[in-house]
C-alpha cells in the first residue's frame, strides 16, 4: 500500500521533512493537531482525566481503537485520543508526524514503525527517555533480544516495541489446487522464481494471474539482510544480487506486476491477493490481520483466496531459516510532552500482557510474548503453521545509526531508476556506491 512519488518530489520532500525534523526542540506545545478521525470510549467522563493525543497510522486501525478504548475504559488517570492519519503507501503519516514536531503541536504520544524512523527522531531529540520509567516498572529489555539492545543510546531506551514482525512467504492455496502443485515450503529465491513463472498466465478473460507480488514498498533488499548485509555494507555485492533478482521477476520473467505498472495503477496489494489475482505474496506477519479487515470490510473478496504461509525463500548460500523482522514497532512520547507520566502509563498497557492480547486478536504479532499468547496468536491466526514466524531467525532491516536513513533513501531511488529501465544494473549500482560515498567517510 505505498504510494510512489516522483524522484525530484521525493527528494524535495525529504528536505523539507529533515528540516521540520531538526527544527529545534525547546519550545512547548501550542495549539492542537487536526485529528481527521479520533477514537475513545463513548459516554464516559473524562474531565478528572489528563487527555494524550497519540498518532498512529493507517494500517493500526485493525486493532488501535480496540486497545486505546480499552485502555481508556480501565485507567483511572488517563484519557487517549487516537488519531488515525489515512495512508496509502506513501509517506503521509511521516510527513504528518514532521509536521506536528515542527509546530509544537499537541501531541503526546506516536509509533514508528521501522527502526530507521524511530533512529531519526530519537538523535533529533524528538523522544522522551525512558529508562528511568522502564527500571522502576522492572521491565526487562533483554526480552526484546540483541537487535533492540542496538538501538539503546547511552545506555538509554526512547522507545519501547510492541509488535514483532517476521516476513515469510504467503500463498493462495486455491490456485495450489486448481494448478495441482505442491504447496510451497522452504523454497531457495532461485527456486521462487521458477515457481513464480510456472503459476502467471493469462487468463481466458483477459486477466492475469501473477505468480507473485512483491509490492514497491516492501524496499529493503531482502537477500542481502538475510546473507547479513545492508546498504551500509563496503561489499554492494549481495545488494547487486537482489536488484538483479528483482530485475528478473519484474521484467525479464514478468511473474511479478512490474514497477512502472504498481506505481502507475497504485494496485492494492491485499486486495489483488485476497481476490485470487497472485499465488505468492513475500510479505510481513501483518498480512494476516490486514486480511481479517478486509475480508470484514469487503466480503465480496470471501472465498477467493485460502491463505498458507511458508518460511521466506533464502539465498543459496543461506541454510537456516532468516527473514527480514524483530521487534520493531515502536511507541514513543514527544520530548515537549507534559504528561510523561501518563503516557508511560498507555506505554506500559500497549507494550504489556493487555496490549499483546488485543494484538493477537487483530492478527498482529506481539512483542510481549508468554505461552497464553502464543496460543492465542495459533488459534486466532487459524493458519495450518505459524512455525514461519515462531521458529526463524529474524533481522533489522536498517542498522540503528543517523546516517541509514539517508543512505536507504538512495538505495531505493537507484532500485527504481533500474527497474523502470532508466539505468542499466551496473549504472545504478555504481551511482548508489558513489553517492553513498560521502556519507559514510564525510
């Protein structure tokens, strides 16, 4: 569900959005945010109530309101407004979230939803320290694993996860069938690609079935993360590889809608799967909440697509199950909130045994885990295997350092020129390393 832009508006975007960014940080708030849709529990006083405003985005509306409302109906102290900002992909809720930093805004409380995000409002200065909070809760940080310890400054936690995320590999069991193919299992990229191409025709109606759907959005190089590289990487070679692979699937095989075509139709990722358009879908766990919305919002979709999931296709140099994941949805209090105290106290309810249960019940993966939970999340999930999330290695997508952000940014836009035929594989891997260049040895 993201929205491309052109290269120019993006990058004139970026520096109007990193300046609001790093806009300074002393002032306190004036004025209220606009909430284009708000969330709370109706018919109860809140007037010995503190409110927090708290801004979320699009896709947290299959199981947000649920947990503000419930938080709200039990907490004695403290009143949530949640404000869902509409996305479509692109980066409207980022955009938004600037845009309340930079004019003091009332706001309390908002998530990130990638590392890199939550790395670039931390070093602004935008987020509240937590620790002292989180040591006289007893939270232990140890259960969130190695990778979030990364993401510590000084010692010092700015944020707190509350979903786990591990991509895998989703497939429409129907088109299985009517093929009279073998579900797929642990499939090697090479051998994805193979399978993508055996599964795309034309239909007798004109439409087509994809073999695949890898959507624009879905950016980071997954191969390269699952070899343990990243864009940060002197060696662009498992960079390469990917882009090459994605040069495959998109234009030479044509198994997957290319990118010219997702960006020029904005095609709906989870509606052209759930309508039995694609027989496989790399995606994240969210996949299966989001399809429990839709399928409620839409029930002309119902019986079209019986979703399987499998471990994520490795490189062939990779033996054991990885995936691109870990703990990285964060919450996070504005560094000019007042009311620290009560936002901990949401923090503390999302990030807990409460929250986790109403994630679970949204098709969510929570970053609070016991047995109970993982019971719910099997039962709830009513997939046939939920082993491709539980039993993989999971890591970062981005390394939590400043200058990550910037250097994705180039990544992406060199992928793009090269899948949209402007740049040939070697022109856009050369200019990423030359542009890169300065920003890692300035």
């Amino acid at each position: 569900m993201k929205r491309n832009r052109t290269l120019a508006g993006a990058l004139a975007l970026i520096l109007i959005c990193s300046a609001f960014l790093f806009s300074g940080c002393s002032s306190k708030p004036s004025g209220s945010a606009s909430s284009p849709k708000e969330t709370s529990s109706e018919g109860k006083s809140t007037e010995k109530k503190v409110t927090l405003e708290y801004y979320s985005w699009g896709d947290e509306d299959a199981y947000m309101p649920e947990i503000v409302d419930a938080f709200n109906s039990q907490s004695t102290s403290t009143q949530v407004n949640l404000t869902i900002v509409p996305t479509s992909g692109g980066t409207e809720y980022e955009d938004k979230i600037v845009a309340l930093l930079a004019s003091g805004a009332d706001m309390d409380l908002f998530g990130a939803s990638t590392v890199k995000l939550f790395i670039k409002y931390r070093d602004a200065g935008n987020l509240s320290d937590m620790t002292d909070a989180i040591q006289k809760a007893g939270i232990d940080l140890n259960q969130y694993g190695d990778d979030f310890q990364s993401t510590l400054k000084d010692g010092k936690c700015y944020a707190l996860p509350y979903r786990f995320t591990a991509q895998a590999l989703f497939y429409n069991k129907k088109i299985f069938d009517a093929e009279g193919i073998s579900y797929p299992e642990q499939l090697t990229w090479e051998e994805y690609a193979k399978l993508a191409k055996q599964l795309t025709k034309t239909r007798d109606d004109g439409t087509v079935q994809w073999g695949g759907f890898l959507p624009t959005w879905l950016g980071e190089p997954i191969m390269a993360v699952q070899m343990g590289s990243s864009v940060l990487d002197e060696d662009t070679g498992p960079l390469k590889q990917w882009l090459g692979f994605l040069g495959q699937i998109y234009n030479e095989d044509k198994s997957h809608m290319s990118f010219e075509e997702m960006n020029s139709t904005s095609t709906d990722w989870l509606k052209i799967f759930l309508n039995g358009d694609v027989a496989l879908l790399p995606n994240g766990e969210w996949t299966i909440g989001n399809a429990q919305k839709e399928l409620k919002d839409n029930p002309d979709l119902a019986g079209k697509c019986e979703i399987g999931v499998t471990y994520m296709p490795l490189p062939d140099s990779v033996k054991d199950p990885v995936t691109v994941g870990g703990h990285n949805t964060f919450i996070m209090i504005n560094s000019r909130s007042e009311k620290f105290d009560n936002a901990f106290e949401f923090v503390q309810y999302l990030t807990g045994p409460e929250g986790a249960e109403y994630l679970v019940k949204g098709g969510m993966l929570p970053s609070y885990s016991d047995d109970s939970i993982t019971k719910l999340y099997q039962e709830t999930a009513k997939l046939d295997s939920t082993d491709a999330f539980f039993q993989t290695k999971t890591r970062y997508e981005s390394e939590p350092v400043a200058i990550f952000s910037e250097i994705d940014t180039i990544w992406r836009e060199e992928k793009e020129l090269y899948l949209i035929g402007e740049k040939t594989l070697d022109e856009a891997i050369s200019s990423f390393a030359e542009r890169r260049e300065p920003i890692l040895n300035p």
